[in-house]
C-alpha cells in the first residue's frame, strides 16, 4: 500500500509543480522516495501541504546540486564566470539547432 501511495504522490507531484515536473531526471526519480520519506515528518506515507512543501524544496535543492556540477566543468568545486558563459553559449547553440536529439554536434 505505502508502495502504491509514493508512487501516486509522485504522479501527482510531477503533474502539479513544474519545477518538479522540468528535469525530473533517472537520478530524481530514484532519490525520490528518500526525499519523499524526508518531507512525510509524520511518516504517514502522505504529505500535507507544508510536508509537499518541504518535499518542493527538497527537489529544488537537488536539481541546483546538479546544475552546480554541470557548470563546474573543471571540478574544483566552484563556477567560474567563463564556465557559466560556456554553459549559456552551448545551451544557445543547442536552441538554435546546432546539436542534434543526442546534445551532439
């Protein structure tokens, strides 16, 4: 039943919340019954609206985890201004139809 129950919460959470639903990831889908069991504070195997909050804040935090260790292209641990211009210059590219399907040139 618990199974069933945080698989519809997450049905529900991506169809609802766009920053849930925009890059919900292989990576996101396997973290999300731990940050589903993170958010449920009362264990209940449901979430009230301040738990889905939580679990909100939760995801947001991970994707700009994960947005940070794209940019960091030199892997030190910050971002350097000419890494988040690379970024922003391959994403222009990418939208302007230089990549393929595969993001390849």
């Amino acid at each position: 039943m618990y199974g069933r129950t945080l698989l519809l919460a997450g049905a529900i959470a991506l169809s609802a919340t766009p920053i849930l639903a925009h890059g919900f990831g292989k990576n996101m889908a396997a973290n999300l019954p731990d940050l589903f069991a993170q958010a449920d504070s009362n264990g209940d195997g449901k979430l009230s609206l301040d738990e889905f909050r939580n679990l909100h804040s939760l995801i947001a935090e991970k994707r700009l985890e994960a947005r940070f260790q794209k940019l960091d292209t030199a892997g030190s641990g910050t971002v350097t201004l000419d890494e988040i211009q690379a970024a922003i210059a391959a994403r222009g590219e990418h939208h302007r139809g230089g990549c393929n399907a595969q993001g390849k040139e």
